[in-house]
C-alpha cells in the first residue's frame, strides 16, 4: 500500500489508486467517477540516464525492473505510437516455457515464474491463466522429439508430460480422432503454461514504471542518433532531442529500420505473421492446442472468442497485414484437427510485423557502438518472453553485464558459430 | 498478392516459393577475410522497408526463379526479371 501513495503524489503530480477490493467498493460507491489515470502521459525533458525506444513490452518491462530492481528511475519510454500499437497488442497470447537448448530454456522459465508472480508485483489484473499448453504429435518420429523436449525441460526443473492418445482424447474429446489424415498420437503437455492477456500487460507494466517515476512519451519517434566521438548519446526525435547515458533499443518488427539510423546492419529480417479470432462462442477450449502436422495453433479467449494463428506469410514485410494463401493454410489446419470449427464465424483477422533473427532465437546485448544496447530478434515469440526480456535488459543496461539467463542471446554468435537454432533449420528466417 | 511471370503470365501468391534477398553473392573463399564475407552473406541483411530485391520461384508454374523488386510496405510488385547468371537483373 505505501509503495503506492504519498511520494508518488509529490513526485508525479497525481496519486496512484492501489487496485484492492476496498478501493473497488469505494469507487463503485461513488458511481465509479473517481479512478485516475493508470499513467502519466509524459512530455519528454532534455535528457535521461536512460531512454529506451519502443513502448511495446518488453520496453516497458524494461524500465519497471530498472527502475524496481536497480533503482534507475529516471528512465523515458520513447513510443512512436501508443503504447502496445505493435505486437505486443497484436499476439495470440500464448505464454510457456517448453524449450529445448539450454540456452534457450531457463531465460523461458525464469519469464514463466515471472508471469507467475506478475500481478501481485504490478498490482494490475494481467489475466494470467496457466490453463496449460498441449503440442500435439502424429507420427513415432515425432514423439521421440518430443519426448526429447520433454526430458530437457524436465532436466531444467520445468514440468512436462507426454501424453497419449487416449489422455488426448479425455481432455479433447473434440479433436479429429476418426481416420484423421495425420492421426493424433499424443501430445506433450506443459500444465503451467497458457495465456495471459497482452493489452493488460502492457498497461500494467506502464502503470508500475510511472509509477516509479518513469516517463512514458507516447507519439514520439525516433528519427536519428546523436553521436559525439564515436560514442551514441542521445537520440532524435519527432519530439525534439532527447540525450541519455545509455539507450535501449526495443522495438521488435521495426529494428533493422532503427539500427539503420545508427549504421548497424543486423542478422534479421521483417516478416508478417497473421492472426484470427471468432464471434464468441460458449467454453470450447480449455487450453492452448496446437497441431503437430501443420502449423496451426488455438485457444478460447475469455470473452468466448477462438484465438488462433498458423505461420508466417513467408516474405519480407513491413505490412501489417498478410495474404489469402496463409489464411487458407491457417483454416485448413483448423478443420483437419477440430472440424466442429467449421462452423464458427472469423470475425477479425490481422497481421504483425515480426522481428525474425537468423536462427529462431532473441538478442539481448550490447552493440559495437558505445552507449547503445539492443533487445531484438522475438520472432512470433516474443510475449511469452515480456518479463524476463525487460529483466534481462534491464541488468545488462544497469550491470554492463548480460544476465545469467540471458548469456546465450549474444549479437556475435552468428559470427562466432554458437547459434541457439530450436528448429534446426538454418539462417532462413521465413522458416523458424 | 500476384506476381507477373515471364512465362506464365500473372499468377497467384501460392504458386510461388520465397527464397529472400536476391543480392546474395558466395563470397571468395580464398580472400583474407572470407570468415567475416560469408558471416556477412549468411546472417546480414538489409532488411529495408520499401523496395526489396528477392528471389522467387515459381514452383506451381515454369519452375523458373524469377528476380522480383516488391515493396514491404504495401506489398506492391515493381518489377519482375529473370535473374542473370552474374546475379544482376
Ligand atoms: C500475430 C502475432 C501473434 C503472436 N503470438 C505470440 C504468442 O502467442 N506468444 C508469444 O510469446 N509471442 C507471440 N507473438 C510475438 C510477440 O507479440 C512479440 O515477439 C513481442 O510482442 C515483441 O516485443 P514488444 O512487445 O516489445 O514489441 P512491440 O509491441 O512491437 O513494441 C515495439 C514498439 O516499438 C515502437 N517503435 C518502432 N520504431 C520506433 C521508433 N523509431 N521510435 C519509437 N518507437 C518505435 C513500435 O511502435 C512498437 O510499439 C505474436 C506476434 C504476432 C504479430
Ligand atoms: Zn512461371
């Protein structure tokens, strides 16, 4: 409670309701006209120690642990939009932490106790629902695969189960078990994951980090970098120049575009990834599905709406929208696993534009210029990863120094040859 | 999206495969500092937003690769070329 009152109220202009049901039943009391604003909309000052670009996630995840855990609170959000206008409003909501390298797997468990704990730490309802994450398989080859999975994540201390076809069918009785053309044979089952909802993530990552102090400058691009001997300090923007000590770059879809200001070419490429949600319908899904035999993957909103989505469109796009051909794979991904869904309406489709690093997995490092960090390459995975991505790049930022987890996601493994490649395809990105 | 091949004619998105940026050269593995040409070739890419050269292939059609200049903002094809053996169109 006190984290929440009196300093906040001199430092930032307005007091910060704590949400709790006694303020609920007060509020309610008096007809619900006294909440304030969860955050202030800030107007930039001259200079930070740090500013971070891109108010999606994992910037603002970023500048709640730096200014919660490290105590640098003087710290500006850059948002050339509004906060959340990129991925991290646009996802299917799919969080876990079923990884397979060792690289990759305790950053994913670490964000999975994160989530675990986020709605106390941010006092804010992120709907987090660990209603469990099912990968179905359809052929021997791929049980042994999964199984594999299975036992990495469970050598890592993270649950997983295998499950046959029979406990598939009791939890799904739904599914095409009757001379499906890729016949299920199991699944494997990750109980603690599920979803959470992205909107209020954002949101409540915003309130926690204004609360601190942070200033989150909303409509505020940035357009160049401000370098004096070879070293970045500051940027400039549509809202003037802003100089910093240290600049975080975290903004997804668009980073080749904002290392370009800074003559950086990066290991990337922008792709388009789609997604679908119905007319609402009454419970259906308990949890996340996802097919083994294509690329198509589900689950039911608790508004009642099916979220789902399959691949990539495939090219490099900077559109946020996709193609007929995706949408058709998508729908028939749906129909070969639950042909019931035949009969549910689409109601909304869209497309985001993700940041595909050459090997499937994130970078969270400093750059060869001095003064500037970088936290990219999320591909279509990149919100299960919002809290440890902002913890991560909040020590690096704070430390110098990569995050214990986080040690893999190095810019110079592809050169060095240590690549973190879960699907073991290569450097095409359209295929990770 | 169409693509309009030489051959073919204009023809849907899904008869194509994308392969990516249509400026990849192999670089000479005999010059001093080929590591850092073939980490260049392999792993960087420019990534613009606006006209992007690239490389498709009409898999459902002449099974010709074709050079294709698109925008990735608006998805608007520019221009359609074979590629030439040097790599230029
Ligand atoms: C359709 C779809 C489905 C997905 N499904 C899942 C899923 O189920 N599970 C999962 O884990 N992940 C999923 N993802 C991936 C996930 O959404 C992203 O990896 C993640 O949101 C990226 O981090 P972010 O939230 O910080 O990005 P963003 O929200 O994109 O934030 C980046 C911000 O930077 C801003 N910006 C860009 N350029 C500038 C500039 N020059 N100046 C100032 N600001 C700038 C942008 O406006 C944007 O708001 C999905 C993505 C999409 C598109
Ligand atoms: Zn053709």
């Amino acid at each position: 409670m006190a984290r929440y009152a009196g300093d906040s109220t001199a430092r930032l202009g307005f007091a910060l309701m704590r949400y709790s049901i006694f303020n609920l039943v007060r509020q309610a009391l008096s007809g619900h006209r006294a909440w304030g604003p969860a955050w202030r909309d800030a107007a930039p000052k001259s200079a930070y120690d740090v500013v971070i670009i891109g108010g999606g996630g994992h910037g603002l995840a970023t500048a709640h642990y730096l200014a919660k855990i490290h105590g640098i609170s003087n710290v500006a959000v850059l948002e050339k939009g509004w906060i959340g206008s990129g991925n991290a409003g646009r996802n299917t909501t799919i969080i876990r932490s079923n990884y397979l390298l060792a690289g990759n797997n305790p950053f994913y468990e670490w964000s999975m106790k994160l989530w675990e704990g986020l709605e106390q730490d941010l006092n804010y309802n992120a709907m987090v629902s660990q209603r469990g994450v099912l990968n179905l398989y359809h052929s021997d080859a791929q049980r042994d695969t999964y199984a594999r999975r299975g036992n990495a994540m469970r050598m890592h201390g993270v649950d997983a189960e295998l499950l046959d076809a029979e406990a598939v069918r009791r939890m799904l009785p739904f599914l095409d078990f009757n001379g499906a053309r890729f016949p299920i044979h199991g699944g494997l089952l990750q109980r603690r994951g599920g979803t959470a909802r992205h909107d209020a993530v954002v949101w409540g990552y915003a309130r926690a980090a204004s609360d601190r102090g942070v200033d989150i400058i909303q409509n505020c691009e940035v357009t160049g970098f401000i370098r004096e001997a070879g070293t970045i300090v500051g940027v400039e923007t549509t809202r003037g120049s802003i100089r910093a000590g240290k600049i975080g770059m975290a903004v997804a879809g668009s980073t080749s575009r904002v290392a370009e200001l800074a003559g950086l070419k990066l290991p990337i490429e922008s792709h388009v990834l789609q997604a679908f949600v119905s007319e609402a319908i009454k419970p259906f899904i308990p949890g996340v599905v996802t097919f083994g035999a294509g690329h198509f993957y589900i689950s039911q909103s608790d508004k009642g709406g099916l979220v789902f989505g399959g691949d990539l469109d495939g090219y490099n796009s900077y559109a946020q929208r996709g193609n007929l051909p995706t949408v058709e794979d998508v729908c028939e991904g749906a129909m070969a696993l639950m042909p019931a869904i035949g009969r549910v309406r689409v109601l909304r489709s869209w497309g985001g534009v993700m940041d595909m690093s050459m090997d499937g997995s994130p970078i969270i490092d400093r750059t060869v210029i001095a003064g500037l960090y970088l936290n990219a390459g999320w591909c279509y995975g990149g919100f299960k990863a919002t809290p440890a991505s902002g913890w991560c790049f909040a020590h690096l930022l704070a430390r110098d120094e990569p995050h214990a987890v986080a040690r893999a996601y190095r810019l110079d493994r592809f050169a060095t040859g240590h690549l973190l490649d879960e699907r073991g395809v290569g450097a095409q990105p359209n295929l990770h | 999206m169409r693509i309009q091949c030489p051959f073919c004619g204009e023809r849907d998105l899904s008869e194509f495969a994308y392969l990516g940026d249509a400026d990849f050269r192999r670089p000479d593995p005999d010059a001093a500092d080929a590591e850092a040409r073939f980490f260049n070739a392999v792993y960087v890419r420019d990534n613009p937003a606006g006209p992007h050269d690239e490389l498709w292939y009409h898999a459902s059609g002449c099974r010709s690769w074709l050079r294709v200049t698109r925008n990735t903002r608006t998805h608007e094809i520019l221009a359609v070329n074979f590629p030439t053996p040097s790599g230029g169109s």
